[in-house]
C-alpha cells in the first residue's frame, strides 16, 4: 500500500484536517503529510511516540475482541 498516498487522500477529505498519518508495523516508520499552509503541533518525535501509543492501544483493543468483538477502526478527535 501506499501509505503516502492514503495521507493525500484522507486530507482531500476535509479541509479541517490538518494532519493525516500511519504507522506502519511492519517496517516501524511513520508516514505522514500536513496539511498545506497548516503547522505542525507536535514534532516529528512527538508524532512518533503518540502513533505507537495508539498501536499499543490497537494490540489492547485486540486482546478484548472475544469478549466485544473484533476492532474495527479507531480515531481521535482533537479541539485544536
């Protein structure tokens, strides 16, 4: 998959999002995009650290799926 690509894509859906990313497991790198004439709040480090607590989260979701069922997504809504 591209993984760039889908970052293009998920900010064509909405001017209000600013930043798009994923961490892929598979390699352990982060590919993301910024939406343009936006700035970045967080630094890349920052970035980083906070996509493989949501993958920890992900492992946990996936662990209860006997119990709740399989997960299917998960997203975060920010104020800012």
């Amino acid at each position: 998959m591209d993984y760039n690509k889908l970052c293009d894509e998920i900010l064509k859906l909405d001017e209000r999002i600013r930043y798009a990313g994923v961490y892929n497991t598979t390699d352990g790198k982060v590919y993301d995009k910024m939406a343009k004439e936006k700035e970045r709040l967080l630094s890349k480090e920052q970035t980083q650290n906070s996509l493989i607590h949501a993958y920890m989260r992900w492992k946990l979701r996936q662990q209860y799926a006997e119990f709740v069922g399989e997960p299917i997504y998960a997203m975060a809504k920010y104020t800012n």
